[in-house]
C-alpha cells in the first residue's frame, strides 16, 4: 500500500513582474519525513514556502493536503489544517515581549504560556526570557521565539527556512535532536539549510531548485557536497582564498576599557572590553547569539549614546569618535553591515538606489541639498552587477529581493566605497554557498587592500576561513586575541561557553 503524501503540490507557478519565482514545481512531503529543500538565492524556495504557508497565492497549481486538495488563503487556514512555519525574515511586534508574541498564535494566558516557554527553552535548547521584549533583541534571540512559537502550536508540517543561520553549535545539535523526535511522532518537516553538511546529517530527501524549477529529487544522505552544489548553481565553487595578512598592520580602531549598561534588563552588560582592528587584518569575534555582539557593534557604530554609567573610549586613527553620529563615522571611513537586512540594513518599501544614497549621501551623491540621482542609481547598478545580485534593477524594492540577494546588495554597498574600518555582524546569514563565498572574498580583497575588519559571526567555519585573528564573546566580556592559525574550534567552543583559558594557554604556547 503505497502511503498517502502529507503534502502534494503539482504544478504550482508564481510569477512577478520582473521574475518568475515558481515554474510549475512539484513536491511531496511524506508524514515523518524530514525534506530538504535547496536552491541558491532566488532561486523560489522561499516563494514556495509562503503559497505553502497561505501567505502567498500561486498563479497556477495544485496544493493537496492529506490526500484532499486545498485552497490556503491564509497563514489561519494553513495553521487550522496543522502547518506551522519559522520564516527567515521574522514576524514580530518589536514593542511586544517574547510570551506577548507567542500568544497571537498560540491559545493561553500570558502566564500559563511563559510557564510553557520555559519548559520548551530547557527541552529544545532554545533560551528565551518569555518577559523580554523583542525589540532589545538580537537576531538569534528573535529566531528562537518563532521557532518556539511554532512548535507550541503542535503542527503537522513544520516549515522551518534557515532556521540553523543564527544558532551555536550546541543549539543546532539539540533542535536537530528535537526535528528528529518530531519525525519521529509522524510530524512532516520541510528543512531549507544554505549549510549541506546539515541537510546530509539530518534530512532524508532533499528537492534541489534552480531558477524557480525543480532540477532534482536526490537521497539527502547519499549525495556529497559537491554534488548538491553542482545541482543547485550548475558550478564548482571555488574556496576564498586567503593569504598572509597584508599591510603595516597599525593600528586603525582601538577600543579601551568599553563599558555600556543597555536599558533592557535581560540584555547583557559590555564589561571592559578592550579591541584593536589593525590595517590590513580581518578580526572574527565568535559567540552564541546574546552575549553582548549586537550592544558592541551598535556602539563601534555609533548607535548607542553612552549613559551616565557607561564608560570608554573608541579611538579611529587617533581620534576619538566620542559622540559621533553612526554617519560622522561613516564619514570618517567607518562603515557598518547590521545582522538585520530588513529594517536596519534597508528600508524595506524603498527602492534599491533609495537605500544605497541611505549610508552613501556624504560620497559625493547630495550636492547643495540636491540628490544626485544619476549616480545614486549608478552605484546601486554597479553593487547589484558587482555582488551578483538578482533583482528587478535599482529600481526594485528591498523587500521583493530574496533575503540572500538583499544581504549581498547590503555587503556590496558598503564594500563600493572602500572603508578604513568595515564592521560585519553576520555577513553571510541566509546566503547560499556560492554567494557566502563570493561575499568572503570581497572581504578578504578589501583587507588585502589596507582596510581593518571587523566580523561578528556565529558560524565558527566561517570564522576560520576568512579571519587572522578571533576572539570570543561571552555573557558582555570579550577574550584576548588569538591567532587564527593556531587556535582549534574546539578551544573556541569552550570559550563560548565561558571558558577563555583554553584559548589564553594556546596562544600562550605559541608565543
């Protein structure tokens, strides 16, 4: 007896004016069966996910649910018939706290539901205060409420979209151990991962997608690589390269004694950090989401006023920035790539070329008050073709771009006017293999040329691919530096977890 898909689509086609997402895909989801579904950006994963969801209607196609062909209008319908979804892009109210969110989908009353968050935090290894609000939250920290809030909502498909990009190491081992019991209970999954390594480990099928069209259904555990990637970009993909550190190696950026209490809290103090980015050096800062990386680069970047309390200095080239605006810095040579493409990185209703002239104006494009538009519109052209990106044109709006190709036009704008200092918090998050790779070399070009950077990352790989120094960040305090070469990802794991004298006594005994 054959068994009957928990998801069948047949057929299903959306397009937009300037692309076509979805070209007549089709895809079955057994019950208990972990999917993977995989594709560069653009290429209509997370287009078919939201007609999946309801929250997107397709231009042709059939959808059928347990056996019975559906009609999902909605986000509601699709959760009345038991699909639930963690999307890339969140869907939180800032102003509201973590338990506030979850109860827009989730029945109970605040209390009863905080009590429920925190016995799923302990059991999935995902830690979220239910009374913080959203708004003081990192990333990683808002990934894990809406990955809470799905599973409270006890589905029958799981649509999870890189889920993975923002959560340590030890997280990421216990939600796989957490999809696996699910499945295990007959609970469908559909797993979209840019990392191939985590679609070997954990999926059992995997849909490979390429230009919006289904290119292949492959055995997950059974492929390489480098097989998949082929699938989904129809190349090999060649590793960054990343020689010996280049320039004097001055000091650029020398951070002393930083101290900053933030108003939420349950956000982490900055005790006494100290930090020097030097010419031609790429300094990789690791640490598991919410331990002080988003307070310390809002103050590198000027976003945060010091309080009465606080205290430091931040000295660029010899000066100190002090009360400088985040667009003195910029200014000044110091640029910044937030983790939050929507809303800080862009705005997500205006046009390309309007968010390009949003941190490049003082580049020569106002003149008297006026906008020079022929060339905003130009350095937006020449980031788009420069990075890859895959759009409508400078014309097109943040939000209609995929979330990879908005991360690379957000990293391209600010490579295009070759900073002194380049701060990057999560330069990579949610962009397929090819583009991460693309993106690490623009940046290991950019050392090379002189600039000192700074990267804020969760990936450990990545820290060690493209970094010359790294250090770790826990609970607000930052370890002493150590040399990329010599530290192991097994001592920088244990400092995420607080312990920086494994790192100390290595580099020590290279000295």
């Amino acid at each position: 007896m054959v068994e009957t898909p928990l998801l069948r689509l047949r057929g299903v086609t959306k397009a937009y004016p300037a692309v076509l997402a979805n070209d007549a895909v089709d895809l079955d989801v057994m019950p208990g069966e972990i999917h993977a579904v995989l594709g560069e950006n653009g290429a209509g994963k997370s287009t078919l996910m939201k007609i999946i969801y309801g929250s997107v209607r397709p231009d042709a196609g059939t959808v059928e649910w347990r056996g019975e062909q559906v009609d999902i209008q909605s986000p509601l319908k699709a959760r009345d018939l038991g699909i639930g979804m963690v999307f890339q892009h969140f869907s939180l109210f800032e102003t509201l706290t973590a338990a506030e969110n979850i109860s827009l989908a989730v029945p109970g009353t605040i209390a009863d539901l905080s009590t429920r968050i925190r016995a799923a935090s302990a059991q999935f290894g995902l830690d979220v205060e239910p009374d913080s609000r959203v708004q003081a939250m990192t990333v990683g920290e808002r990934q894990r409420i809406e990955i809470l809030r799905c599973i409270l909502q006890e589905p029958k498909l799981i649509i999870m979209d890189e889920p993975t990009s923002v959560l340590p190491p030890q997280g990421i081992a216990k939600l796989f151990e957490t999809l696996r019991r699910l499945a295990s209970e007959g609970i469908g999954i559909i797993f979209i991962s840019h990392k191939l390594d985590e679609i070997k480990a954990l999926c059992d099928t995997a849909t490979v997608m390429r230009g919006g069209r289904v290119v292949g259904v492959v055995d997950a555990k059974v492929e390489d690589a480098r097989s998949l990637t082929r699938l989904m970009i129809g190349r090999e993909i060649a590793a960054p390269s990343h020689s010996a550190e280049r320039g004097d190696g001055h000091a650029v950026l020398e951070v002393a004694g930083l101290n900053h209490t933030p108003l939420d809290p349950f956000a982490p103090a900055l005790k006494d950090i100290s930090l020097t980015l030097r010419s031609g050096q790429i300094t990789g800062i690791a640490g598991v989401s919410g331990n002080g990386q988003d307070a310390l680069t809002r103050a590198l970047a000027g976003e945060i006023v010091q309080g009465s309390q606080d205290a430091g200095t931040i000295v660029l080239e010899g000066a100190e920035l002090g009360a400088d605006t985040p667009d003195q810095r910029r200014t000044k040579g110091l640029h910044f790539v937030p983790e939050e493409r929507l809303g800080r990185g862009a705005v997500p209703i205006h046009t390309l070329s309007e968010n390009t002239g949003l941190t490049t104006h003082h580049a020569g494009l106002v003149n008297w008050g006026m906008v020079k538009l022929g060339k905003r519109r130009a350095l937006a052209q020449g980031t788009i073709e420069a990075m890859d990106v895959r759009c409508g044109g400078p014309d097109a709006t943040a939000q209609s771009l995929s979330g990879g190709n908005l991360q690379k036009f957000i990293v391209g704008r600010e490579l295009a006017l070759r900073p002194k200092v380049l701060i990057a918090s999560q330069p990579t998050w949610g962009v397929d293999v090819g583009a991460a790779a693309a993106i690490r070399q623009k940046l290991i070009d950019l050392r090379d040329e002189g600039a000192a950077i700074l990267i804020v990352s969760e990936e450990i790989e990545e820290i060690f691919e493209i970094c010359d120094t790294i250090q770790v960040m826990f609970r607000g305090q930052l370890s002493p530096p150590v040399q990329a070469q010599t530290a192991s990802i097994d001592d920088v794991g244990l400092a995420m977890a607080g312990d920086f004298d494994a790192l100390v006594l290595r580099e020590a005994a290279h000295v």
